[in-house]
C-alpha cells in the first residue's frame, strides 16, 4: 500500500475534518451521536455540508473527563466504523485515539488517519505510526499522569507562547525522528489543551509566523479550534454554549485560512 500523503486532499481549497463524537460527555455534544445509528446519521450531514474527512473520537479530552481505557472506546468506535465501511458517505476516516491497539483496530477496519492528541508520546503509538502507512495528525498538548493537565483556563498570569512552540517542536521531532516522511504528516498546536486563555491567545497571535517559527508549511497543520472557549473569550461572550460558537467557528478558519491554514477539525462546516 503507498503511503499516505496528504497533499491531494489539499489541491481543493480547504480541507474540513468533521467531528464525529461517539462519547456520552464531550463538551460539544455530547451524547448526541454515541448511538450508531446517530452517529451514521451525523457522518451523512458533515458530508453533505463539506466535509472531506470524518474524524472519529470516543474518549473525551474535555477537562475533567474521565479515562476511557482501550476495550471500552472500541466498543464505542466498531459498530460505527463497521457503519461507515458498509453505507457511509464514502470519505476517508481518521481515528481519534492515543492507544495503538485502538490504532491498529481502527486502520485494520478502514480508517485512513490517526489522530494522537498526545502527540504518538506513547512509544507503542510512534512505532505503528513509523511500520504503517496511513496519515497522521500529531497534536501538542500537556498531561499530568493518566489525564491532561489543565490549569484555570482563566488564569490572569501573562503567558507567551514559548512553552507552547517547545512543545509542538518536540511533536515534530519526535515524528521526523522515527523516519516518517513529512507528507503523511499534519502538526496539530493543541489549543486548549494544558494551555491557559492568555497562553492560547499568545499561540493564535503566533499563526501568522509559525510555518517559520516551525519549519514547517501552513497547510501541514491541522487547526482545531471549534467551539472552543477561546473563541467565546476572545468575542467577549465568555457564557456563550459550545453549540452556540459555530459562527465564532467559521469567522476563525477564515481568518487562520488568510495566513495559508488549510485544514480545519470542527463540529459544523459553515
């Protein structure tokens, strides 16, 4: 099988990963889609609206989640990725997972992508990324034992974006290191995750010159920021629900887009 590479997936203007949560307690929306039939459904519209590629969670990240160990997230992801192999739209699938049984599982069934918000940290993970040759997105972020380590998200401390660029160096590193080709690969920065309000405003306003503070192009990153409370604080909405940012959502991919962004996780194409 040839490697994965993304750049024909990016010949067509924007590429949107929709996000299809099978968990009961997502910050989004959670429950809607842990039924498979819900979720088949939900693949349909994300398809219908743009979505060129679905992207399959079932253990929540938000903060104070609970761990989801590897039996019971496949649990949750077969009987979709069954669904989808058999009557789904027909785009390629990427699994949202840190465990490499998960990840083995999950390409075994057809999906294409592997989506480590971890960053393939775990040195199972790394080396199923290295022997195989789906797609990889390897996002930053910042844990503390088994979960993620999430300071006060409105901690009034002034904070640069250096931790963060170090960080998301070590992502790349890490991955170039273990020999695999930068064409199967996309850098996620990790918004929101172990980082602060002001640290994420910081990695934000940092978009503009990150392809060179990285070496590495704009369009091999994988933006996600949908419904996320940096938007709703950003906007001076701090109340504003999850489900109610989607426009916040689209305002900024358009603007991450002006910079050279190319591909965008989300809830909702808009």
């Amino acid at each position: 099988m040839a490697p994965f590479d993304w750049g024909p997936l990016l010949e067509s203007g924007s590429l949107f990963l929709g996000i299809l949560n099978l968990t009961p307690d997502s910050f989004s929306d959670g429950g809607l889609f842990a039924a498979p039939a819900a979720a088949l459904n939900q693949a349909q519209a994300l398809v219908q609206a743009g979505a060129r590629m679905l992207d399959l969670g079932a253990e929540s990240t938000r903060p104070g989640a609970a761990i989801v160990n590897a039996d019971t997230e496949w649990s949750r992801l077969e009987p979709v990725l069954s669904g989808l192999a058999t009557a789904g739209p027909g785009v390629p699938l990427s699994l949202d997972t840190r465990y490499a049984i998960t990840a083995s599982r999950g390409l075994a069934a057809g999906a294409k992508v592997i989506n480590d918000v971890t960053g393939f940290s775990d040195p199972a993970m790394l080396a199923l990324a290295a022997r195989s040759p789906c797609g990889l997105i390897a996002m930053r972020s910042r844990r503390a034992g088994a979960g993620f380590h999430m300071p006060p998200y409105d901690d009034p401390a002034p904070r640069d974006v250096e931790q963060a660029l170090a960080e998301l160096r070590a992502v790349r590193d890490r991955m170039l290191g273990a020999g695999i080709p930068p064409g199967r690969l996309l850098l996620d920065p990790g918004f929101g995750f172990g980082t602060t309000f002001a640290e994420d405003l910081a990695l934000w306003e940092a978009l503009p010159r990150l392809p060179e503070l990285l070496a590495w192009p704009a369009e091999r990153f994988c933006i996600g920021l949908s419904r996320k409370r940096f938007l709703a604080i950003r906007a001076g909405r701090p109340d504003l629900a999850p489900g109610l940012r989607d426009g916040l959502t689209a305002q900024a991919h358009a603007e991450a887009a002006q910079w050279g962004y190319r591909v965008f996780r989300t809830h909702a194409i808009t």
